[in-house]
C-alpha cells in the first residue's frame, strides 16, 4: 500500500494511486502549539471578559460562595473551549483545525477521506494516554519512532495527518505558455539554452524575448523580465522544469 | 523530433486541461458538502475521477515536482474521496450509528460485557467482604472526610444541596465520570489490564462503602440516595471497561492481521459504545444533581427514575427503540 515510509498510496480503481504526503513530528508539533496557544487565548479571553460583565466591575475573582450562574457563564465555557476544542473543530472543520490550518496539514483516514466522526472521538479519547506522563510524552515518542508518524490516538483511530495540497493552481507563465506553445518553438528554446553559458548578456535578452513573444507572452511582461526569469521561462518551454540544474 | 521537443508538445497539451482540472476540483469540493446543484453533478464527478487520474499519471511522469503535479495530485485526491466516501451529515451518523452500528457493537462486546460485570460484581463482593471482615480497612478505599461523616451517623451526601447547588454538582459528577469512563477505556491500551485494575479497584470501592455505611445503619440511606442514577452509571461503568477490554484483548491476541490493525479495528468498533456512555454519563450527572440529593423524592420515585433509565439504556443498546431496518 504505501509507496514510500512518508506517503500514504490508496489504491484506485483507475489504477492510478491516490498519493498523500505524511506529516512528519515536526509540523505536527508546530500544529499542536499553534492550536494550543489559540485555545488557551480563547478559554482566557472567555474567562476574563465573563468575569468582568459578571462581576460588573474590573476584578477576575470568582465569588466567594459557589453560584451557579457564575459556573455556568464563566468557568464552565472557558473549560468547555480548552478541553472539547480539538474534537469540536475537527468534526466542525472536517479533519482541519486553525493550527493544522496554518501548518498546511489535515487529518485523513486510511482511504485519503475525512475520518468518520467515531474515528475522530476515538483519536481524541486517546490523547489521555498520548499526553501521559508529561507534555505529550507518549505521543510524541510514537510519533518519531513509528514509520508514519502517527500517536497512539492515531493508531486506534486508522487516522494521519498529511499535508495539505495546493488549493489553486498558481503557475500563471505555465499556463500562459500552454496554448500557444508547439514543438519546434520547445526545439529552439532547448537549443539556445544549451548555448546560454556561451552568449553575451545582449543576446540573451534579445534571443529569449525573440522566442517567448512567439509563445504568446505579452512585449511588457517580457520587459519587466530578468535573465533569470527569462531563462525560467525558456526551461518550462522546453519542458525541462522538472529536471534543470 | 527530439524526446525535449516531444516533451514540451505533450507538457503544453496537458496544460491546456487546467481548466477542466478546475472545474472538476470545484464539483469535487461542492459534492464533497453536499451542496449538489443537480443530480447531473453527481454523475460527472466519476468522469472527472477518470479524467484527473489519466491527467495525474501524465503530470507524474512529464512534470514531477511542479505545482501544476501538486494541485493535480490534491484535486485527485479529493475526486476519489469524495466518490468514496460521499457528504458527511452529523445528524445521519448519528442516526446511523444509534439505529446500526450500536446494536452490532454491543453483541459484539456481549463476552466482554459479561467478564467485566463479572469482575466488577466479584471486586465489590471482595470490598464488601473485607470491610465487613476487618472495618479498619475502609481507610484505604474511602477519604477522611467521608469516614468521619458516617461515623457521626450521617451520609455525606446529606445537605449536600445547602453546599452546592444543583447545577454545578451534576457538571462536577457528571464531568468526572466521563473522565472515569474514558480512562477505563483507554486503559485497555495496557494489553487490558489498566481496564481491569480501574474496574477492579471501583468495585471494590464501592463495596467497601456499602459494607462501612452497614455498620452504621446508614445502608438504606446510601442505597435511597444512589438508586436513581447509579443503576446507568454503574452499568456505564461496565460497558466502558468491556470496550476498554476489547482494545486490550486486540493488543494481546492480535490473530493474524496483526497487532496495529487488530488494535485499530477494536477501538475503533469499540469506540461507538463510548459516545453513547457519555451520553448516558450526562444524564446520570442531571440525575445525581437534580434528583438524588434531594429529600423531596421518595425511594419509589427514585426506583422508579433509575429502572425507567436503566431500562432507556437497554432497549437504546439494543436497538429496540428504532424500527428495525429492511432487509437485516
């Protein structure tokens, strides 16, 4: 099934394999952090202004005999946001949390699709012992030492976490080129840059504006263009963007 | 023509497709939901599965480490989970898996059910036993406070609602049987035996507790004030140390697909039993709170309250408050 120790490889009908990149302990635990600080800053932020409206004066103390309004507008939210934030976002969100958002990671389940929701109780039921004896201390050593870098909570879930795709795809010189570009224009762009080391900086700039006009690039935007970004261009022309020096 | 020309020519073809990538992408997401705008939607996206994965496999091999491969092999991955796995709605899982899954699960833990009651029963008989035997020994399963209570010839939960109120004991109970609940369960990671010792330990507890208040002529008074939340919580306590023994059993005797899968698919199936104990936990806590400490309710009333619950309980694990489905 997997195609390499960091990838997550679901077979397909189609016979082409759905490939997911796994995320590593690094950006799980920036992820985590990230997270944690944003529900620490909110169950703080909830606890502080609910005391301030309760209180009706600028003091944080809980009252001195146990009120039941108080518990239930002040402390209890505040609990509620720090202890269920994980389990709530992830159901909410599909497998995505803000930190998870902003570390470009999600969670999946074995087949690359959002978990179910009793995979996503289970992962989070299992923190209790991922968090044993301290900071996360279990957790994080299943992760390092286990091939996909998974949690216990992970393990009984069949979750992962892998990295997000590029939600748009932002190649706009590629796709520029794409229509207008033949053979033969690809021919000329592999040849002059097999020359490139050899010609005078002039002809350079002359020869790749010459030829990327022809592929459709407007006069200005070949302007504003460098020799380094000219000889970008001329590379993806030939088709060589994967494999240039 | 030469293989980089070839290339190049095959490379802009495929770049030409990025607008069907789009759209696809797009009805991919959309479905993914819900939000199908007409049934026509739905039966594109298996066309758009095949279009993706014949554009992907060219991308893999023309541009591997381009953007246009990552935003291909992203809009791919979604159109297949999407086609697999469809729209996720809370409230059809959740119908699903009180009318389905919950039934399946808890004949599926009916053994492991069986030995932890049993175990439970055995431990608080032993707890009972041992107190009545030697009544020093209740300081080992019962806190100071609560000794001295009962030894001034009344319970602890007496006037309790004078100290708290109603609200903040059922969030204070009702919070730290869950918390009891699910480290019962996850001590079935410890191959079972964190599960065993918890259960062994509460019901040994318990036992103990009953066996001091006897001594103090306060049994009945302990037996009016648990009656009508414990039945559940008790039994609650059971079932989560049977799915807490179902993941220590997978991890001991895995069978033959192997330690990892057989853990995943007992917590997992176990799992389920777990949403409905917290469920049930909440109402418990309500009970505890609202109903229990207080003198206005007679026993009867509150054998009433906890066999009507305890019996809610059995026919939701059953499965007989729903109609059974066609066709099982």
């Amino acid at each position: 099934m997997s195609a390499a120790a960091t990838d997550l490889s679901v077979d397909s009908v189609t016979g082409i394999p759905v490939a997911l990149r796994v995320a590593g302990p690094g950006v799980r635990a920036y992820a985590f952090l990230i997270d944690w600080h944003i529900r620490l800053v909110l169950a703080l932020a909830w606890f502080a202004a609910a005391s301030l409206l309760y209180n009706g004066r600028l003091s944080l103390s809980p009252p001195s005999a146990s009120e039941p309004r108080w518990f239930a507008l002040v402390l209890a939210p505040a609990l509620a946001i720090f202890l269920v934030y994980h389990l709530v976002l992830e159901f909410a969100l599909r497998g995505r949390t803000p930190g998870k958002r902003v570390a470009g990671v999600r969670i999946v389940d074995r087949h690359g699709g959002v978990p179910s929701a009793g995979a996503l109780l289970a992962r989070n039921v299992f923190r209790l012992i991922d968090s044993l004896p301290l900071f996360y201390g279990v957790g994080l050593i299943a992760v390092i030492v286990s091939a996909e870098h998974l949690r216990v909570g992970d393990l009984a879930a069949g979750t992962l976490l892998v990295y997000e795709s590029a939600p748009t795809f932002a190649a706009p010189e590629l796709e520029h080129l794409a229509p207008q570009v033949d053979a033969q224009d690809a021919e000329i762009a592999a040849e002059l840059l097999g020359r490139w080391s050899g010609l005078g900086s002039e002809a350079r700039l002359r020869l790749a504006r010459t030829l990327l006009a022809r592929s459709g690039i407007d006069a200005p935007q070949l302007q504003a263009m460098d020799v380094d970004a000219l000889q970008r261009a001329l590379r993806r022309l030939a088709g060589a963007t994967a494999t240039a020096p | 023509m030469s293989r980089g020309a070839r290339d190049a020519a095959l490379t802009a073809n495929l770049l030409s497709r990025a607008p069907l990538w789009r759209a696809a992408d797009a009805r991919a997401r959309r479905l993914a939901h819900g939000h199908a705008e007409e049934a026509s939607d739905a039966a594109r996206l298996a066309d758009d599965y095949r279009l993706l994965a014949h554009d992907l496999a060219r991308m893999r091999s023309l541009l591997p480490a381009s953007r246009a491969r990552e935003y291909l092999e992203g809009a791919y991955a979604r159109a297949h989970a999407t086609l697999h796995n469809g729209a996720w709605h809370l409230t059809s899982a959740l119908w699903r898996l009180l009318r389905l899954e919950l039934p399946d699960v808890v004949r599926w833990l009916r053994p492991y059910i069986f030995w932890a009651t049993l175990i439970f029963v055995l431990a608080a008989l032993a707890g009972y036993a041992l107190v009545q035997r030697y009544p020093e020994l209740i300081a080992l399963f019962a806190p100071p406070e609560l000794i001295a209570s009962v030894e001034r010839g009344q319970l602890w939960t007496q006037g309790l609602l004078n100290v708290v109120p109603s609200s903040i004991l059922s969030a204070e109970i009702l919070t730290n049987n869950i918390v009891v609940s699910l480290i019962a369960y996850c001590a079935g990671f410890l191959f079972g035996l964190g599960t065993l010792y918890i259960l062994g330990l509460n019901g040994l507890m318990l036992g103990a507790v009953f066996a001091f208040v006897g001594q103090h002529a306060l049994a009945r008074a302990l037996f009016t004030f648990i009656v009508a939340h414990g039945c559940v919580e008790l039994s609650v306590m059971c079932l989560s140390g049977a799915a807490g023994a179902a993941v220590g059993e997978a991890l001991a005797r895995p069978g033959a697909a192997g330690r990892a899968e057989s853990f995943r698919v007992a917590a997992l199936r176990s799992g389920q039993l777990l949403i409905v104990c917290v469920l049930l936990l909440i109402g418990c806590g309500l009970i505890e709170g609202y109903v229990s400490p207080d003198p206005r309710f007679t026993l009867a009333e509150r054998l009433a309250i906890g066999i009507g619950y305890w019996l809610f309980m059995l026919a939701l694990l059953s499965g007989w408050l729903w109609p059974t489905p066609r066709g099982r």
